[in-house]
C-alpha cells in the first residue's frame, strides 16, 4: 500500500464515521421530537417563515411593517423553543445536530488547511502501513526506560541518543538527516528506530520499517517473479523515512549487496531520509561490503552514540 491508499483509506474511514454520527444524531433528533412534538412544529414554522420572508425579500416590497412581522415572528417561535428546552431540563442546542468534527464542520479542512480529524485518520492508516507491528507498537519515547542504565557514562549517552531522536522528529519536515545507529545487540538501536517511526507515522508522514532480510526477500521476490505485487518494493524508494533494521543480519549475496547500494544511493540522491541500524561497528562494515556502500553509510549519515549495554539480557534479569 503506498501513500495515495493510506489517503484513500482515511478519506474512506472519516466519512464512514461522519456518516454514522449523522445518522446516530438523526436518530436522537427524532427521538427529542417524539418526546416533545411541539419542538417539530417549531422547526417546520421557523423554516416556513424563512421560505416565505425569502419571497419577500425577492418580491421588492421595501414595507418596514412586513419585516418586522417576519422577525417578530421568528423571534416569537425561538422564545418558545427556549422555554420547552429549558422547562424539560435540556440545553438550548438540543434539538441541532451535532457534527462529527465540530472543527471542520464534517468537510475534512478548514481555512488554515486539512483538520485534525483528516490527520488523525491518515495517521493511523500511516502507521498500520509502517510495518511497525503490534509487537513494537509499545516501543515509544514515553515507554523508554533509562533505569537499564546503571553507569552514569551510559545514562548519559543514552539520555543525549534519546533526545537527538525526539529532535529528530520534530525537525523532520525541514532536516531530513540520515541516521546509522551502531552497537551491540540488545542496545537499544531496534527501540530507538521503532519510537522514531511511530512518532512520526502518528504525524501523518508515510514510514516504512523493514528488516535488512525481508527486504532483500521482497526484491528476490519481485526479480523471480514470486511476487503478485512487485510494485510493493516502490514504498522502500518512495517513503518519507525508511528504517532498515538489522542491516548485516541479511545472507549477503552480489545480489543482496546490489539492492542495499540501490536503495541507499536512490533514497540519497532524491534527498529521502533513512535510519539503519546494525550490530557492525564502522570497522567491521569494510570488511563486510562493497567500499562504494560504506562509503555511503559511514560519510552520508550521522551515528547517534548508543551506550554497551545488553538491555534484553538485563530485562531476563530482572524477571
């Protein structure tokens, strides 16, 4: 699914949402009239005044004494519509129907632009979309626990690793840097990467996560014809961020080695943001592939600093 559909299906489960909520509110605004059948009659009689004051507005009669009977009246009504509202204990907008978006009034934008209720829908088709499972769902800035950081040093370096990324958020849409984060297993890099994507999938912003392997599956798919969806390999170009995970995990082939330099050299060239995390420290990538990758990762890229700790092990540790 690539962003036109994340649009496409929020625009789809807004206005089910609006559609339900109109027919929920008809439903009550019927009921309150069974309950109070004068407020009906009220209605159908201010509607009627307002039709029959349009035609004399259009008719050319300037008589002050006409309007007034036409406001009088309406103002008469109103009165009364009041009364019955106030005398059975319910407020004054009762008997209106209220929208699903008070905001945007149900069209899905406003006059500074798309509304909130429109983004908090593509957020969530951009976030199901992310390949952000519901096993890492959890992994957030709020839920990241510093406490495994015993040694100071480490404590340190973490809390300056977990506020880069949360500035990194923020300032995604005008510093689109590229992230490579380095260290042992269990150090936080898969945590940090996932809390990143989340928050900006959340913002609306089309992110895509993906496992250095699978990846590299979807590609040998999509070459050998096993794949009904080639085109599924395009959100890898296409994303606002794509995180790749585990990058040396993969099993390393001319043809793994050709995708990985593609992706990254396209997405540098078309100035599209990356984070890639992997268990290599930069000396052990040269030895691991083609100088014309390294170069890429160890020159276009920043490297957060990620402390030595195994916090998966502390984690068993402390069951």
């Amino acid at each position: 699914m690539n962003r036109s559909d994340c649009f496409a299906k929020a625009d789809a489960a807004l206005k089910e949402k609006i559609a339900k909520n109109r027919d929920e509110e008809a439903q009550r605004v019927e009921k309150l009239y069974k309950q109070l059948p004068r407020l009906r009659e009220i209605e159908d009689a201010l509607k009627a005044n307002i039709s029959e004051f349009a035609v004399f507005a259009f008719s050319g009669d300037k008589s002050e004494e006409a309007f007034n009977k036409f406001r009088e009246k309406s103002l008469a009504l109103q009165a009364e519509r009041s009364d019955i509202l106030t005398h059975a204990g319910l407020p004054q907008n009762a008997h209106e129907r209220r929208f699903y978006c008070e905001k945007c009034k149900d069209v899905g934008y406003t006059d500074a632009g798309t509304c909130e209720c429109f983004k908090r829908e593509l957020s969530k088709q951009m976030l199901e979309n992310s390949n952000l499972s519901a096993a890492y769902r959890e992994k957030t800035f709020a839920n990241f626990d510093l406490s495994y950081y015993k040694n100071p040093i480490d404590r340190e370096k973490m809390e300056l690793t977990l506020g880069y990324a949360k500035k990194y958020v923020k300032n995604f849409k005008t510093n689109k840097e590229n992230l490579l984060f380095m260290g042992r297993s269990g150090s936080g890099k898969t945590y940090i990467s996932c809390a990143i994507g989340i928050a900006l999938a959340e913002a609306g912003n089309y992110v895509c996560y993906v496992a250095a392997q699978d990846m590299i599956s979807e590609f040998e798919a999509e070459k050998f014809g096993k794949n009904d969806k080639a085109s599924e390999t395009r959100r890898f170009y296409d994303a606002d961020l794509l995180i790749i995970d585990d990058l040396g995990s993969e099993f390393r082939t001319q043809f793994s080695e050709s995708v990985i330099y593609n992706v990254v050299n396209s997405r540098l060239n078309s100035q599209k943001p990356m984070i890639i995390s992997t268990n290599f420290r930069p000396e052990d990538l040269s030895g691991e592939y083609h100088e014309r990758i390294v170069s890429r990762l160890l020159n276009e890229f920043l490297t957060p600093i990620f402390a030595d700790v195994d916090v998966r092990e502390l984690k068993k540790l402390r069951r």
